[in-house]
C-alpha cells in the first residue's frame, strides 16, 4: 500500500498532472476548446495536492505515522516516479507501457490490461474526433499560437521537462492524430 499511495497515486496521478494544469492555465484563454476538454479533469488537484502536502506526505502527517517507510523516503519515490513519467512521456501510453512490459497477450487474463483498454480506446476515440472538431487540418492545429505556447511551456526544460514527447518522440507536435494521444494521456492519468 506504501508503494500505491506514494508512487502510483500521489506521484505518477497527482504531482505529474501539475505541469499540465499549470500550462493550461497559463497558456489558454477560458474558451480554448482545448483547455474545455481538459479543464474537468483537473478539477480540484492543486488543492487536493497542496493538502496533501500539509497533512498527508509532511514529516509528522498521516502517511508517516501509519504506513513504512520514513516518509524522507516515500517523497523521494512520489517525485522520482513523477520525473521518470515527464523524461518517458510517450512510454506511458496505456498500450505502449504494456508492449514495453510484454504483457499484451500475457497472461491470458488480465483484468486491469483488458478492462484499461477497452477505456483507453474509448478515451483515444474521443479526444480524436474532438482534436478532428477543434481542428480542420494538422496545419490549422500547428498554427494555434496558443496549443503552441501549452506545448512550449510543457517542454520546456525550465517548465513541463517533458521528453520524449510529441510525434517522433523529438519534442514537436506536428499531428491532430498525435495530439488526440497526447490528450488521452492526460485524461487517463488525471481520471481514468
């Protein structure tokens, strides 16, 4: 349970989603369809994340007192997992994170795999024909001076630190298609 709340929870869920929120803030107006896709699933975090700063995760707070181990170390494992997902960003992709693992057919059943799937196709689906609605051409997206200052900001090495991101895996977003997976994975981390 130390592991789940501390890495996957808190670290690869709650402190990851932070850049995103934050650039989108930062970079789009209230009307931006794409800050009206992600806004809802970012609903309260920032606040949720700083309670659980002073209550939660702090020396003396709750995780230190009822689960191992020392909580220097539990913050240590929620902020490396967090910089291992943005310096990996394309590694996450549901399906790409289990061909990594080798784990698409195998085991035969798996539950979270086959169940997670069926979801993350669905959310892909969506945030395509969103990205096809919000976007007439891959042209017309590139050309978005405010998806691209989202984008700068998150790659930025002084902002997101995201890597491994984008198309081709070099930090650019040429593609609606590219852009639908992108959103996807924000979705499903925040609230899938």
């Amino acid at each position: 349970s130390s592991y789940f709340e501390g890495v996957t929870h808190f670290g690869r869920t709650h402190l990851v989603m932070e850049p995103f929120m934050i650039a989108a803030n930062v970079a789009f107006h209230e009307t931006h369809p794409i800050r009206k896709l992600l806004h809802p699933h970012f609903e309260g975090t920032l606040h949720i994340n700083q309670g659980a700063v002073d209550a939660l995760i702090s020396e003396g707070g709750v995780i230190d007192k009822i689960f191992p181990p020392p909580i220097s170390i539990t913050q240590s494992l929620a902020v490396a997992s967090c910089k291992d997902f943005l310096e990996n960003f394309n590694d996450n992709m549901f399906d790409v994170a289990f061909q990594k693992r080798g784990t698409t057919t195998l085991p035969a059943e798996y539950p979270f795999r086959d169940d997670g799937m069926l979801l993350w196709k669905a959310i892909k689906d969506w945030t395509y024909k969103y990205s096809t609605i919000a976007y007439s051409s891959d042209a017309q997206m590139r050309k978005d001076p405010w998806l691209k200052c989202f984008w700068d900001l998150l790659v930025s090495p002084s902002g997101g630190m995201l890597q491994k991101v984008g198309d081709n895996n070099n930090g650019k977003l040429h593609t609606r298609r590219y852009l639908s997976e992108f959103l996807a994975l924000i979705i499903w981390t925040s609230s899938g």
